[in-house]
C-alpha cells in the first residue's frame, strides 16, 4: 500500500455538536496507514484536538494573520498560536483566500515558522480557456520558490496543493491525464527553481470535487501524493471511506 495524504478543509463549517458526532463516527470506523490531516475553523482546533491520540490524524490551521509580524494588530493568529493549538500544518494562497486583490502569501510564508506548509495553486475557468493554467501556476509557485521567503528556515519538504479553481465545488474534474500532467509539472518546476528543495522533497495533492466516488482513480494517478477534500470532508462516512482507501 502507498501512504498518501488525505486533507479535510472544513472550510467555515462545523460545531460542538457536530465535531462530537463526526469523531464518534470516524474514530470508530477508521482504519488507515494514511496521513489523515483536519483544517477545521479556527475556533474549534482546540475541540477537536481532543479526539487525537497516537497521531491518529493531525490538524492545521486555514490562514495566517497577514500581519503576524505586528503583535499589536487585532484579528487572526500567528503560527506561534496554531503550533500550540495542536497544528503541525496551514494552508497558504487558498483560492478563496487569493480572491482579495490586497493578498500576497509572501507574507505567510516567511511567518510560518514551524508549521508545514500546503501551498495552495491553481488556475482559474478563464485561464484553462485561453490555455494559460502553466502561465498561472508559474506567477503562483514563483512565491513558494522565493530565497526571501525562507531567510529564517530551510523547509525540510514541501506540500502543494493543486486545486483548479474551476473544478472546486463544481462536481467536475480534470481528466486523470491532465492531473498527472499538471503535478509533474509543478514538481519539475519547483525542484528547478526552489533554493533548497530537490523533487524528492516535493509533494502534490489534488483538491477539487473529490468524492469517495473518485478518490481512489485521483489516489492511484501518477504524480498524484493525495488529496484535499472540501464538501465531502463534512460527511463522516464519506470522509472516513475515502481515508480507509487501499492505493
């Protein structure tokens, strides 16, 4: 069996009722040799970091404070915060999050510190139309592979999470062929262009409309390290089924 990682972005969606319920299910029906990672919102990490033990899954956080250099600025946590909230992991340069014309990830990069990193890209409906995913991809990446970004620490692996922007809630995929194209081309690209990194230390997952109906042809595509699952991630059975998937 191959270990993948299999990622849940809760998104803005749980509750104490709901977190119980969930752990109910899912610790009981659990039986996976996959790294099995929650981004739940930031105000039940501390709730749900109670159900883990003997590493059965570990959390992240969803997003950095963009300020987290000025402890004075109200709003947000720093990666400080999530690491003793329980998260090894955060998300940086969601799509939902790059909407905003202000955000840069430089910014989250560079303050993460001891979290790892799932450095989110992917193009949108307009760019696979005028065939320029590469185009943006390389503009997105060219953040990860930044030296300033890194003055701190040299990361030990990176994560990258390819999600087409096109595909995220849509039902819809790209065809296997095309994912596996487009994961080899991100790991090519940031083992040439990262300062520390070599392609063995460079893991893709895919995130976009997977559902335990596609998630073992996605887990089984060349290229392809994991998944980041978002709808289906809130369905226990689901998500439980997905994880207990034999690649």
């Amino acid at each position: 069996m191959t270990k993948k990682i299999i990622a849940a972005n809760w998104k803005d969606n749980g509750g104490r009722e709901f977190i119980k319920d969930y752990f109910g299910y899912f610790k009981n029906n659990l039986n996976t040799e996959h790294e099995i990672i929650f981004f739940p919102p930031d105000l039940y990490i501390n709730q749900i970091n109670t159900y883990i033990d003997n590493n059965s899954f570990y959390l992240g956080g969803q997003k950095l404070n963009a300020n987290v250099g000025d402890k004075s600025f109200t709003s947000g946590n720093s990666s400080e915060m999530f690491f003793d909230s329980g998260c090894n992991y955060i998300l940086v340069g969601h799509s939902e999050v790059r909407i905003s014309a202000s955000y840069s990830a430089s910014n989250e990069l560079y303050y993460a510190n001891d979290l790892q990193i799932i450095f989110c890209v992917g193009e949108d409906k307009n760019d696979k139309e005028s065939n320029n995913t590469k185009h943006k991809l390389n503009k997105q990446l060219g953040e990860l592979c930044n030296k300033a970004n890194y003055s701190k620490i040299k990361p030990k692996k990176v994560i990258i999470a390819y999600e087409p922007v096109w595909a995220i809630g849509t039902g819809y995929t790209p065809e296997l062929k095309d994912i596996s194209f487009i994961h080899r081309f991100i790991k090519t690209y940031v083992s040439e262009n990262h300062p520390f990194l070599k392609e063995k230390d460079i893991m893709v997952l895919y995130g976009g409309s997977v559902n335990s109906k596609n998630a073992k042809e996605i887990l089984s595509t060349p290229h392809v390290d994991g998944v980041l699952i978002g709808g289906a991630s809130l369905d226990a059975k689901e998500f439980t089924e997905i994880c207990n998937l034999k690649i």
